[in-house]
C-alpha cells in the first residue's frame, strides 16, 4: 500500500500518498492507513472525514445539474481545491506539534484558566496541574483523557500525547540552591492521582474510575 518507513514518513507524505491511492474514503481504507501510520491517527481520521464530505458535497451536487462535461470539470477543480486545503491544514497541525510547551499555556492562548481548563476536561486542579508538569506516567494516562484536553487546548490530540511523553519539570518560577539539584518524584500513576486529587469533583472522579475500569478489562 505504502512506500519507505512508515516511522519516518512526513505527514505531509502520508495524505499525499493517501490522495494518490484513488481509494474511495471510509472505515475501511482508515483502518489500513491508521495501522500503517499510527503517529498521524488523529490527522488520518480528520482527513479522511473532511474527505468524505467533499465526496458527498461533490455527488449532491452532480444530481443538480444536466451538464455533464461542465460538470466533470468543475467537479475536479473542487476536488483538487478541497484536497489541497486539507492537506494544508494538516500540514500546520503536523508542524505546530513540537511547539506545544505547556498545557496551562494553551489553556491560556484558548482563553481558559486552570479552572476553566479543569472543568473543560472533567479533571481536578490539582490533576491538571500534574499533567502540565508530566508527574503522571503516560502509559497509565486513559485517551479520553489526552481527547479531553486536545479538544479543550484546541490542539492536535497528537500534540498533547508527545507533551505528556516528555521529562517532568519543575513549578514555574521554582527556585533551588545550586548545590542541591532539584529531586523530582517518579510519575504518579493516572488512577492514583484521580483517587486523590481534592480538588475534583465526586462524579468526575466516578467517570474517571469507570473509564480507567473499562480501558483494563
């Protein structure tokens, strides 16, 4: 289906090979190139919808009219338009991945305060706060969580995964004697951190704990 390392494949690359397949956009052919490129799922999955409504909008609009050479024509122009706005804009969130620097920072730039960002996402303060730090351990860290805090950010869920992945930090503005490294505990567990996050609310926490559940059984 594909060509060259999947691993090492641009995303930019990927939809371009994608397009060139002539395959027809569904669950199907998404299931095969999410498997083969599983770093670029979210963008797969918002590509291949975007796609699908173009191809839709496309068929609608050819039972409109009896002009069919016009029709053809117009129809590929829209297409290759179309394509080429997805495959741009795709393109930007690939590139804008690697500058996601703090969680709470793009809380801010998308108008939410920790607050704000901790009830955008069903998530405690205190639980928010360890995320922004990287003090939960990643593979304990469910992906409705990492979707909960994309969608509130306004950021590729990709983005937030790598973020996540990344060494933990200390407080902003912390301060240490230079003789005295600072020690930073191990990532807490995800299901921990829930059950004793204070500032979350009990039905949250409930949601949190079934969908943790779910994701182990």
């Amino acid at each position: 289906m594909t060509g060259g390392n999947s691993n090492e494949a641009s995303l930019e690359h990927v939809l371009d090979q994608l397009v060139e397949a002539e395959e027809m956009p569904g669950p199907a052919v998404l299931d095969r190139w999410v498997r083969e490129y599983p770093q670029f799922e979210s963008e797969l999955v918002d590509f291949i919808a975007s796609w699908t409504l173009m191809t839709s909008a496309a068929s609608e609009y050819e039972e409109e009219t009896d002009e069919d050479s016009k029709v053809d024509e117009r129809l590929m122009l829209r297409g290759m338009s179309v394509v080429q706005n997805v495959l741009h804009e795709m393109a930007k969130c690939s590139n804008a991945t690697s500058r996601l620097d703090s969680l709470l920072g793009a809380g801010k730039i998308a108008g939410l305060s920790l607050s704000d960002l901790a009830r955008a996402t069903h998530l405690g303060d205190a639980l928010v706060r360890k995320l922004d730090r990287r003090l939960i351990r990643f593979s304990s860290i469910p992906n409705q969580a990492i979707d909960a805090i994309a969608k509130a950010v306004r950021c590729p869920a990709q983005a937030v995964s790598w973020y996540l992945q990344q060494a933990p930090t200390l407080p902003a503005g912390a301060h240490y004697r230079a003789d005295r490294p600072p020690q930073l505990a191990e990532p807490e567990d995800f299901r921990l951190a829930v059950e004793k996050d204070p500032t979350m609310p009990s039905e949250d926490r409930r949601l949190w704990l079934e969908a943790i559940n779910a994701d182990e059984s």
